[in-house]
C-alpha cells in the first residue's frame, strides 16, 4: 500500500498565517498538523512504506521538513504539482483530481490473484488538514475485512452547511450511489471526510477517469474534483463503502476549526514541571492549568496560562493572561490578555486586550 497526500495548496481559508508556511505547517499541540498525521500513521504501518506527497506552494519548506523527520520511517517520494496560474504572486492550482493523478506513475498496472492482493497493492489517501477522531487502525480494518473495492470516511455536517462540502448518498449497505460537490440543492449531510482507501483496481480507474476530465480542461474551466472521477467508477460497478466518523474529525482548514483542534489534541496533554528543565523552560510567578503544551527555551513570567495553550519554540510571555489559544513559535507577548486567539511565528504584541485575534507570522502590534 502507498500513502498519498496532496499537500500543493495554499490554505487560503487559514490566511495570513499561510502566507509564509504551508497549511500543513500550522502548528498545535507542540507539532505540525502534517506531523500529527505522519506520526500516526507511522504507529500502523510498517517502516519504508512509500508516502507520496503532491508539492507545490512552499514546497522547499514541506521537503526539508519531511526528510529531516520522517525519511527514516517513510519511503518519501515528492511529486510537483504545478500551478495553473498566479494572483497577486499567490498561486493556485487544478485542484485535487489533478494532485492524484500526477502519481500514476508510481503504480504498475498489474492482475492480482485475489481481491486481498489487490486490496494490499491500493493506496490511503489523506487530506493535509483534517485528521479523523477514529484509530486509524480501525479503518484499515473495515477496509481490508469489508466485500468492497474502497472506503471513504464521512461525518456529519449540520443540514444548513452540507453545500459547503462534497457529500454522499448511502445505500441501506452504507455503500456509495453518489457523490457531489458542494451541492446547490440539499442531497445529504454526509460530508466527505479527507480519508480514502481503494484498491489498486480503484487507483487505476481512477487514474483513468481523471484523465478524461484533465485533457477536457480549458481557461474557464473550474478545479478538477475527484467527486465527479469517483462517481463514474461507481457507475462502472465498484463497490466504495462509506465509513461514517461518529467521533467526528479534527479540521484545521479554518481558524475556529484550529482552536475546536487544539483543545481535542490538547485534552491529554499536561506540561509536568519535572520538563522544564530538560526543555530548558522557565516559568516565574506564574500560574499553568492544564492541558497546557510548552515549547522549549520559553520563558513566562507574571502570567496566567491556560487551559487549552498551546506555545511553541523559544517563545517569552510576561504579564499575560490567556486561555484556548495558539501561539507558534519565536512570538513575544507582554501585557497581553486574550482569549481564543491565533497568534503565528515570529510575532511581537505588547499592551493589548482583545479576545479572537488572528494575527500572522512576523507581525507587531
């Protein structure tokens, strides 16, 4: 099996801080939103599995951030994707469909003796910003011990809000009979949740299908979905159950999703003064309650943190009051009392009030 992950865009929900990092980049609970993901999946998988990622806006950044940390427990392969065109310097690309094609070439068309065989030569496919609540591990096993050619997971979105996402229409087996994107008129509140799983027979008539709406591609053409791709192999006979996420999924594609994600990531997640040492933390006349992530080489003086904070690297807060807030790495904070707040790297704020700030990477205030 080969792990997939299209991480070319540019997050333009999650701007300003997406405009120096990759949307995979922000980060929560003392890691990278990709390095919770890669993390778990290095928990199930045996190591040298392939991970395939699609790159393109920030690409360096995502390349030496994967090698230095997991090319010793991942085969890496890293795919480009180009961008279609640019927008103020910003680029933007062809969507999805295109990021999943561009890794035909790493799967060989080839006949399996069994469906298992063909099942375990398939691909998980994962979305950089989203991480399902579930095991992963349980997945995995409804898919290889389920009579079905595929899985997509899906959670459920509030009726009023199901046209902002692809949704699905279950059969009474909790199979697939359709897919669309963002819908005009109410279908399902199913909303597709960032996880698949096909088989190698899948992959190449997906491969097959996308390659149909690519070479169709004009000017005015919109973003090439895999929603459309995937309803015609259904349409062709293969089976695509669907995995519904009760415990719901962690989406960090917009900034009240960061802060919903952090508090879940955080739940488990006390600093222990015994740390501060080994971290080379130093907290003065202050006052932590738990769940609290603290980077290393912080300094916090005079303030009260927490709960749900999460501070990064080499970080100083002095006379601060705060509470369900990320603050990433290098950022100064001095008189500074706010509640759920998004505050990036490198940033400095002296003397202010205000709750719900979002302020991005290398900003004074």
């Amino acid at each position: 099996m080969k792990i997939i992950g299209p991480c070319a865009g540019i997050g333009s929900r999650m701007r300003p801080f997406t405009l120096s990092k990759p949307k995979a980049f922000i980060t929560v609970a003392g890691k990278t939103v990709l390095g919770h993901i890669l993390d778990r999946f290095n928990d199930i998988f045996e190591e040298n599995i392939e991970l395939i990622l699609i790159v393109g806006y920030k690409k360096e950044q995502m390349a030496e951030f994967v090698n230095k940390n997991y090319s010793d427990k991942f085969k890496l392969t890293f795919i480009e994707q180009h961008p279609r065109g640019y927008m103020e310097d910003i680029p933007y690309f062809w969507g999805m469909g295109e990021s999943i094609y561009l890794t035909k070439s790493r799967f060989t068309k080839s006949s399996f003796e069994t469906k298992e065989d063909d099942k375990r030569e398939g691909a998980l496919i994962f979305l950089a910003d989203m991480i399902p609540i579930e095991e992963y591990s349980k997945l995995l096993y409804r898919y290889f011990e389920s009579d079905v050619d595929g899985i997509i997971t899906v959670w459920e979105v509030p009726k009023e809000e199901a046209s902002s996402y692809g949704v699905v229409e279950l059969d009474k087996n909790s199979n697939i009979i359709r897919l669309v994107e963002k819908p005009k008129d109410y279908v399902s509140n199913l909303a597709i949740g960032g996880f698949y799983i096909f088989s190698n027979s899948v992959m190449e008539a997906l491969f097959r299908r996308l390659k149909f709406y690519l070479d169709q591609r004009n000017d005015d053409s919109k973003e090439i979905y895999l929603t459309q791709s995937l309803q015609d192999i259904i349409n062709e006979g293969f089976k695509i159950a669907a995995i519904n996420l009760k415990k719901g999924i962690l989406d960090f594609g917009k900034p009240i999703e960061l802060l919903n994600g952090n508090r879940f990531l955080l739940d488990n997640h006390n600093v222990k003064k015994e740390d501060f040492k080994k971290l080379n933390i130093v907290l003065e006349k202050s006052y932590l309650k738990n769940p609290v992530h603290i980077g290393k080489n912080t300094k916090i003086i005079n303030s009260v943190i927490g709960p749900h904070i999460s501070i990064g690297c080499d970080c100083h807060i002095e006379n601060c009051i705060l509470g369900d807030c990320v603050i990433e790495k290098h950022t100064s904070l001095i008189n500074v009392i706010s509640f759920n707040s998004i505050i990036g790297s490198n940033v400095s704020i002296e003397s202010i009030s205000k709750d719900n700030l979002i302020i991005g990477d290398r900003s004074i205030y």
